[in-house]
C-alpha cells in the first residue's frame, strides 16, 4: 500500500503534485489555520507528518498519530513548533527548508529597514491626512544606512543576506552576535562583538536568529535602554524575541528611534496591540519568505524531504537533532 501523507493546510502546488505520485495524500486544505482537534484526526495512522510553523506538534500529537509515522516535514526554516526532543527520542527525523527562503526573508528584512529608516509610515500618514505643507528641508529626516553601523544578532543565513546587501547601501561597519563565530563573517567584513556591545553601537539592529529557550524575551527594557536613542530595532526571526510591551515603552518614551517588525507574538498582532498606535513602528504579517519563487521551493523541498524518507535516502535538508 502507498504511504499516507498529512498536509496540514493548502500550499503552493508543487509540493502537493510531487507527493501525489507516492502517497495517499490527505489535506487541510483550506487557508484557515488547522484546528487542533482537526489536526489531531488528520495524523491518525499517517506515514509522514507536512506541517506549518503555526501547527503545534506536541507529544499528544506524536501519539495520536502512532508509532508507524517515520517523518516530520516543516514548510519553514523555523521549527521551535516541533517537540524536537521528542522526535529525537521516537527516532522520527525531521525536515525543514532552509536556504530557499534566504534571498526572500533578506529583502524584506531590507524592506522593513529601508521603511523605518526613512520613516515611510508617517511619510504616508502625512500625504493621506493633509500634513503634507511643503517640501521642507529639515521635515521627516530620518537616518540613512549609508555611513551606519549595523548589528546583527545571529550572522546565520539570512544574517549573512542582509549582510551582503547591506554592503552595497554603503554601510560602514557591521558586527554581530550570537552563540558563536560564523565561519561566513570574513566575506561582509562582520565583527563579532558581545550582545552588549552591539546594542550600545549599532544604529540598526537586527534580529535574524532562530528562536530558543535561551532567547526568549532577548529585547527587553534592558536591552532597549542600552541602545542609542536614534537607534532602528528590526525583527524578521521570531516574535518570541522581544518583550513586546517593554518595546512599546522604549518607541513611545524615544528611547529608540524607531521599530519595523514582521513578526509578533501573538501572530496575528491583536488589532487593539498599542503598538499600532505608534507611527515609529512598521508592523507586518509575518511575509519574510512570500514571494512565490520561495513558497513555491518550500513546499517543493517539503515534499523532497519527505519523499527521500521513503525511498532511504539522505533528506535534502534533514534538521540536526
Ligand atoms: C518563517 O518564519 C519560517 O520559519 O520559515
Ligand atoms: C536562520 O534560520 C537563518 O537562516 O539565518
């Protein structure tokens, strides 16, 4: 009998049409979020778990789908939604999709800065509401990336994107920070430098790591104090990072310039979050890695890590565990 596959929501086709050859497939296939229960009905029984990073995979879940399940793939490049130590102990490799989401998440990482840099959402509040007067020489100035110091916290992939494209914006200095050294650092000329530092240097900060038990709430007030007033916070990780209500002080008391986050936690941002009030910080649905080029490569790699599976092959892109 062919294998059983669990899709967790509707994706770009080409995952989908590539598992189809070898695979009964099943699908939430809808563009709402899997209800837990639901999800927990879909694994029942199946072979091979395809799953987002807003789908909880928990114990629970490992059981209910049952010891013949031999994979989890996620379509993402973040898996703290994935009980990993519990995969580890089951023996159940698991696949995610780095790499083809790294030229996607680093654009808009630049967008995000660009926008805040430059203040686009006053800029637009301004045309839309009359406040517009004039051009006015010393109106909406903000802080350019040329001549900046940029930091980047976690020189990983997409770290050492942003990095490259930064280069070309004619910033002057970039460190980082993170667990350890990146082998990749010597090609941007990126220095590392301790958390604090990079805080109390940078004009831009940036939060390009992945999210884990030891970084939870990493921007706090204390983080954000140490900071330059003139400082741009930007996030395109995790949500988890930042201590959201600690951030909301630091933009509205100017102790930070400015935010552009496109992540959040919760995901979505609830539309009463005082965050919204403020037209320093840019706030985004989660899109780092929307373009169809990436969603696209992403299921496509979805369905490659799990077909290799089954046919005894190495994963494409097997997470380290
Ligand atoms: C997006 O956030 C991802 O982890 O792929
Ligand atoms: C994080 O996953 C990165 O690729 O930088």
């Amino acid at each position: 009998a062919r294998p059983k596959v669990f899709v967790t929501r509707r994706v770009p086709a080409r995952g989908i049409d590539l598992l189809k050859d070898k695979f009964v497939v099943s699908q939430w296939d809808r563009e709402d979020r899997i209800p837990p229960e639901e999800l927990l009905r879909g694994v029942k029984g199946v072979d091979a778990l395809f799953c987002l990073l807003t789908d909880k995979i928990d114990k629970d879940v490992l059981d209910e789908a049952g010891p013949q399940l031999k994979t989890i793939c996620t379509m993402s490049v973040g898996y703290e939604h994935i009980d990993i130590s519990e995969c580890k102990k089951r023996n159940i490799p698991v696949g995610f999709t780095p790499d083809v989401l790294t030229n996607a998440t680093a654009e808009l990482t630049m967008s995000l800065l660009l926008a805040t840099s430059r203040r686009l959402k006053e800029a637009m509040t301004a045309v839309e509401d009359g406040s517009w007067g004039t051009w006015n020489p010393i109106w909406m100035l903000g802080h350019g990336l040329d001549g900046a110091t940029v930091g980047i916290v976690g020189l990983g992939r997409i770290g050492l994107a942003v990095a490259k494209c930064l280069l070309s914006f004619g910033v002057s200095r970039i460190v980082y920070s993170g667990n350890s050294q990146s082998k990749n650092a010597q090609e941007v000329n990126a220095e590392f430098v301790s958390f604090d530092y990079l805080l109390e240097h940078s004009d831009f900060i940036l939060g390009c790591c992945s999210l884990t038990a030891n970084n939870m709430g990493l921007f706090n007030a204390e983080a954000f104090n140490k900071m330059k007033t003139s400082a741009i916070f930007v996030n395109t990780s995790r949500g988890g990072l930042v201590n959201q209500d600690d951030l909301y002080n630091a933009l509205k008391s100017g102790k930070i310039a400015g935010a552009g986050l496109d992540v959040t936690n919760p995901e979505p941002l609830p539309t009463d979050s005082p965050l919204l009030t403020l037209s320093n910080c840019l706030v985004l649905p989660h899109i780092g890695s929307a373009t169809e080029k990436a969603r696209s490569a992403m299921s496509e790699l979805t369905a490659r890590n799990i077909i290799a599976v089954f046919d005894n092959k190495e994963m494409p892109s097997r997470l380290n565990i």
